[in-house]
C-alpha cells in the first residue's frame, strides 16, 4: 500500500482555506446547488491520520538514539501493528522539556491512517508503541497528532 505524505502545516492550510471558503458560500455562481454539492463530496473513505514524533536525544548525558537502533524499534515493534504500511520521515525537532530547557534533536515523524471504525483498536497500538519507546529510552514523551482524513488507495 501507497501512503501519500501531506505535511501538517499544507493539511491545516486547506482545512482554513476550506472553512473560509464554504462560511462565505464559496464563488458567485448560477450552478445549481446539486452540481455544487456534487463538486464538494470529499473524495476516499474516512480514515483518522495519526502522526507521532519520536526524539531521539537523551538526558543525563547519555547518547542520542542511533538509527539502527531506532529502526529495529520501527521493525520489531511498530510495523508488527501497522502492516499495511506507514510513512516514516527523518526530521529536526525541539521541543521544552519538564525542566523548560528547549531540546533540539534529530527525530523522526511517523504517518499511519487508518479507518475510522479501527480507531479504538489502533488507540491502543499506538499508545502502547508510544509508552514502549519512553520506558525504553528513558524519554518523557512521543509526540501525537490526530486528524480525520478521507482517503483513497
């Protein structure tokens, strides 16, 4: 499976352009209503996108996460639970701590969507994935942000 990878900051600039768009009753037009209703249906199936942020700098002077390490977390515990594919993207992060010292650190982002009836199940996964890569590394938290999509494969 293809997932297609749609920055947050592009999905939150359609979403305002969106919402201006239809509070202000869209163009000036002679269509009739049905073939502009027709031209709003939202094309796929409702998913939710989940996006996680995983650092991989460490306190108390302890080395950062190396990629191998990390991606055998990615082979043994998140493709385990996500087999029908994700998107993973190298990134640079910050981030103010529980001692409010701002952390800059390489991370990495990851993208699985899923359907929206599978949302308690994958809850879970999640969750367990994030709470997993914390105890392990000894880290104060993995980053997540939800959205509800539409999408087509």
């Amino acid at each position: 499976m293809r997932h297609i990878r749609i920055p947050m900051s592009a999905a939150v600039a359609v979403l305002v352009s969106a919402v201006f768009f239809a509070a202000s009753g869209g163009p000036v037009s002679d269509a009739a209503p049905a073939a502009r209703q027709e031209a709003a249906v939202e094309r796929g199936l409702p998913y939710v996108s989940t996006h996680l942020y995983f650092g991989t700098g460490r306190h108390g002077g302890q080395p950062p996460i190396p990629d191998e390490e990390f991606s055998k977390f990615v082979a043994d515990v998140i493709t385990p639970r996500f087999p029908a594919g994700l998107t993973l993207q190298e990134a640079r992060g910050q981030w103010r701590d529980k001692d409010g010292d701002i952390n800059r650190e390489k991370s990495w982002e990851l993208t699985v969507l899923y359907p929206v009836g599978e949302s308690r199940a994958r809850n879970r996964d999640i969750e367990y994935i994030r709470s997993l890569y914390c105890r392990t590394y000894g880290l104060e938290s993995v980053g997540r942000a939800d959205a509800r999509v539409h999408a087509d494969f």
